[in-house]
C-alpha cells in the first residue's frame, strides 16, 4: 500500500460502519446469559472479569466471544473504540444548562403525581363529583402515563431524541392547559390523561438523552440528579397542592407548569444538540409496529382500570374486575407474540430477556419502585391518620426521607462516575431499604419522632442508589440500537410496578382494618365505626380528634396495626429485591462511548443484523448436525 493511495469514499465507509455494527450485535444474539460478559457491548463492561477503574478506562477490550465460537477482530470504526460522546461536543455549559431543563421538566412530571392529592377533595367537590369521578381524576394520570411510555422510546428511534421529547413537553402542556381551564369533569380529566401521557413521555426521554449524551460511565452521576430530583418533586407535590388550594385556588397547581415547562422547552429547542436522523413522515409511521403499540397500550389499561376498578367502583370477585385483569393479561401475551414473531420493527425487542443480567436489573427496578413508591404514598398516610397531621405538614414530615434518598441518590452517582462498579451499590442499596422499610413496621400510635425520623433515614439512604444503579446496569448490557427501547422497558416496568403497589397496599391496609371492625365499634359505637371504615384518608381526621383520649387510642391502634400489615409486605418485597441482587455479576463500566443514531435506516440495520445472527446459528447447528452423520 503505498503513501498516495486514495482516501476511503463516504459510502464505503458507511458501508464498513455498518457491518461492524452487525458483527457486534451478532456477536450479542450468539452469547448465553451466563456469557454475557465475555464481549463489551456498548463498549461498556465486561462482567465476567473485574478491572480496577483504569484498566476499565485506558485498556480496549479484547472482541473474544465466550465458549468456542471464533475469534472476531473489532474495525478501527467499532464501538469498542472510545469516541467522544455528544456531550464533550456540547461543552461543560452547555451541558449544565441542558441538564438544567431536563431536570426542570423532569421535576413537572414528577411533581402532578402528586400535588393534586390534597387538591383533589377541592376540585372534586367544585365539579359535584362521585367517588368514581373522584378516583378518576386522581388515576387518569398514572394511566395515561404507564400505557404510552414504550411508544415514546420507540418513535423517539425513528424520529430522533429532540423532537419526541419536545412533542411530550407540549403535551404536557396543553394538557396542563385544560386542566387549569376545566369548566366539567370530563374536560379535567382529559386534561390529566394527556398530561399523563406527556409526562410519561418526558420521564423516559430525559433517560434516553442522557443515555445518548454521556457515555455508560459518566450517566449515573446525572441520573443521580434525576433521582434527587424525583424525590424533591414527591415531597413538594402535596404541600405545594396544598399551599395553593388554601391560599389561592386549586387551578395554580396547573398553572404552575406553564411557565417552568414552556422555559424549560425554549432551553431544550436551543441547547439540546443530538445527532438526528432525517426520515420521511409516512416512511417513518409506517416503520411503527401499530399492532404491538396498540396490544401493549390496550393490555396495560384493561390491567390497570382492573385494578383501579377493584373495591371501588366493583367487587373484586365481579366480573368487570376480572375480565379486565385477566384480559388485560391476555392481551399483553398477545403483545409479547407479535414482537417474537410478527414486528418487524418491535417495540419491546424480546432479546432484551435472553439474558439474565438484563433480567435480573428489570426485577429489581419492578421492586424498588414498588417499595419506593409505598413511601411517598403511605407516610403521608399514616402522619395524617394516625398522628392527624394536616395534609401540608404531612409532606414536611417525609423530609428525612427525601433528604436522605437525594442526597444519597447525587452520591451514588458520583461513585458510580470514579469507580465503575454498581454491584456492591444495589446490593448495600437493597439491605439498607429492606431494613428501613422493615423498621416501620415499629412505627407507634403515637408520635415516636426519634423512629420517625431515624427509620426514615435509613430507607431513604437505601432507596437513593437504586434510581439509577439498576437502569445503568441494564443499558451497559444492551446493543446501542436497543438502548431507546431497553431504557422505555426499563420505564414502563417502573410505572406499572407502581400502580400495581399502590393497589395492594390500599387492598392490605383496608382488609386489616375491617378486620378491627369489631374492636372499634365496641369503643365509639356502629355508625362511627362504619363512617372510619369507608373512609381512607385524612377525610375522617375531624372525627377522631373528637372522640374522648380512650376512643382514640383504639382507632389510632388500629390503624396503626393495618400499615404495619401493610409494611410487612413491603418488606418482604424488598428482601426479594435483595435475594435478586446477589446474582449479579461484579462489573467495571467503561468510559469509552457509541454515538446512538436514530432514524429508519438505523432499525432497518439493526433489524437486518438480528436476522443475520438467526440465520448463523441454523447454520451453526446443521454443520454440527451433518459433522456427526459423516462421523
């Protein structure tokens, strides 16, 4: 080769690009789950060796497949080279003030989850709402918002990370919008399904530009951020829906999100650089995977009305209850057939759960964010039926929670950053949850602040690293062409595992109170007894503070034993979070770092290299087949 040769042509160094992008996803598809650490995908880690942080940062992993399959050398172009990551493009910043706005409308998100429950007894009484419409106000939210987040993640693929999350910002709000201006009940309640379904939206796109920003490494630490964030954002929704239905009018809890989240917009259309692919409107749609799309939203919400519906507007042993749950059950079955063997484009690749790291970290996000989300729920909870805080002082009572769980969450980050290593995180992460969870258990009748504030600690420093640890964990372990619809897998398993959490909890906590019933009507009488078990919330606060001192200490009693019931389940929900974590493999994350590309050409890529890896492994097992005939 000599000195004056030609450089390589545009195409041919697309074309080159493009088959070393097959051969790493082949090389993926072939590994069992117990090889998933023998080739570093996403140039990331490499589970079955534990390197020190420089080693894991300034050596190139070999590109050796595990058992006996052949050697394959990685291209000068492979994403096993460290390459910069669009976020040194962008600069230090403007990195800050991106981070800024995500973080901003991350927090709105987060936020209308919660700032509506001490509204909602305003706002239900202003439109003359029955207990179903009450529910539904409260619930359209979080339907809205589990059933649309894995559409999010896959068109963001074909249309690219800016203008997908741009489109769930606008959404939100103009739902906000209608909420604020609602004349009706229907009007508010559309208003909050399409707030919901942009802030599903923006939760699973803010995770997936960071994943493309930053390299496998540097995400925990902004993670981190987004975890501190959550958790602020939880705490400050039920005193600040207060503050303004007190004060003010419970309208501002809309309007609030108006002006932070069309800033936050501004910010993202000027400062958000992400590399975008250009494809064609129709092209694009028609690239979608409807059916599944529909199967999978479809399953969700018949699964959640179900559970939803459950004890409130139907008996649990009604029909309407069951069908939906069983159906919605049923439909998700149909949703996982067509992405085995019909979706040309899927929305949840199936190939995500061939391995058992990946599966492993979806197991303990499914029982973090069932356990976490116990906490922001049923503390209020018991401050106010128990120790018959007002709504506002509730939510200054979960301080130490939300401190702890913040400030742990933004460290856990930045260890992750310097060391590389998450294991030995989730698993201290998971033992200081399941305690502090399983202290408040022990929570008194009356108001035993040093346990309070102590056990509330201690699950707030356990609950912070598993924010983020777990989602790294998964994205360090999946193709680059998954990590849109890994990260949207990884987000839907989370709001489903909530709504599925807070259903239980309430089914456990008004079972062991009815069971008290006897009890309690012996101390205040029938009618009050039957006014406390209807009742869920602070709604019969008045009531208790009425009765005489030995009155009260058999209702606070009471109530006190069904959240401890409750609790127990919670920790034992952990504890198997725990008894998980044990089998994952230790692991030391990478700096190097794969630029995602979106856009039609990308899947069809990355569709083609699967089918490529199907049809090796035919031909791997008829050339064994025909070598023992001729043996």
């Amino acid at each position: 080769m000599t000195a004056t040769q030609n450089p390589p042509r545009e195409e041919d160094r697309v074309v080159q690009t493009a088959d070393q992008d097959k051969d790493l996803l082949v090389n993926a598809e072939k590994m069992s789950p117990s090889d998933a650490g023998a080739s570093s995908r996403d140039g990331s880690e490499k589970p079955d060796t534990i390197k020190s942080p420089s080693q894991a940062s300034d050596e190139q992993p070999s590109a050796e497949t595990a058992g006996d399959e052949p050697l394959e050398k990685a291209g000068p172009g492979a994403p096993l080279d460290r390459v910069p990551s669009q976020a040194q493009k962008l600069g230090k910043k403007k990195i800050v003030v991106v981070m800024t706005a995500l973080c901003l409308v991350l927090f709105l998100a987060a936020l209308d989850m919660t700032i509506v429950s001490t509204a909602l007894p305003t706002i239900a009484t202003h439109f003359h709402a029955s207990e179903s419409g009450y529910s539904w106000i409260a619930s359209s939210y979080m339907l809205a918002n589990a059933a649309c987040v894995p559409l999010w993640g896959k068109i963001s693929d074909v249309w690219g990370r800016k203008r997908i999350i741009l489109i769930a910002n606008f959404l939100f709000l103009v739902g906000s919008l209608i909420c604020a201006l609602a004349v009706n009940l229907p009007m508010i309640i559309s208003g909050r399904a399409i707030q919901g379904a942009g802030g599903g939206g923006i939760i699973v796109l803010a995770n997936i530009c960071v994943s493309d920003l930053f390299s496998v490494r540097d995400r925990p630490m902004y993670y981190g951020i987004f975890g501190s964030t959550w958790a602020i954002a939880g705490a400050l929704g039920p005193i600040v829906g207060g503050a303004f239905t007190t004060d003010v009018t419970w309208r501002w809890c809309f309007y609030l999100n108006l002006p932070i989240g069309g800033f936050s917009f501004v910010i993202l259309v000027f400062f958000l650089k992400i590399e975008t692919g250009k494809v064609p409107f129709w092209a694009g749609i028609r690239s979608i995977d409807w059916t599944g799309n529909m199967l999978m939203l479809g399953g969700t919400l018949m699964f959640l009305f179900g559970l939803e519906f459950g004890g409130v507007n139907y008996p649990w042993d009604s029909a309407t209850v069951i069908c939906l749950i069983v159906f919605g059950v049923v439909t998700w079955a149909l949703a996982f057939f067509n992405e085995w063997k019909l979706a040309r484009y899927p929305v949840i690749p199936l190939r995500l759960f061939n391995n058992l790291h990946n599966v492993l970290m979806l197991l303990i996000c499914f029982c973090h964010s069932m356990v976490f989300i116990s906490g922001s729920y049923y503390l209020p909870l018991y401050f106010q039926t128990v120790l018959l805080a007002s709504p506002i002082m509730s939510g200054v009572y979960v301080l130490p929670t939300v401190l702890s769980l913040s400030v742990f969450s933004a460290i856990t980050g930045i260890v992750i950053k310097k060391t590389g290593r998450y294991r030995e995180l989730i698993i201290g992460g998971l033992v200081l949850m399941t305690l502090g969870y399983g202290l408040l258990i022990d929570l008194k009748y009356y108001a035993s602040w040093p346990r309070i504030i102590i056990y509330q600690i201690i699950g707030g420093i356990g609950t912070g690293p598993l924010f983020q640890s777990p989602l790294v964990a998964l994205q360090a372990n999946i193709h680059p062409s998954d990590m849109a619809a890994g990260t949207a897998t990884f987000g839907f398993l989370r709001q489903v595992s909530a709504a599925i959490s807070i259903v239980l909890g309430t089914v456990i906590y008004q079972n062991v109170f009815h069971e008290q019933m006897p009890r309690v009507s012996a101390a205040i009488g029938q009618a009050k007894a039957t006014t406390l078990d209807n009742s869920f919330s602070g709604s019969a606060t008045s009531l208790i503070k009425a009765l005489p001192a030995a009155e009260k200490t058999v209702v606070l009693k009471a109530y006190t034993l069904a959240l401890s019931r409750m609790w127990i389940f919670y920790c034992a929900m952990a504890g198997l979070g725990l008894i998980v974590s044990f089998f994952i493999r230790p692991v030391v994350l990478s700096k190097s770092h794969t630029i995602a590309k979106t856009g039609f050409a990308e899947q069809e890529k990355a569709r083609q290299a699967v089918l490529d890896a199907q049809k090796r492994k035919q031909q791997g097992g008829e050339g064994k087949v025909s070598g023992k005939e001729e043996v």
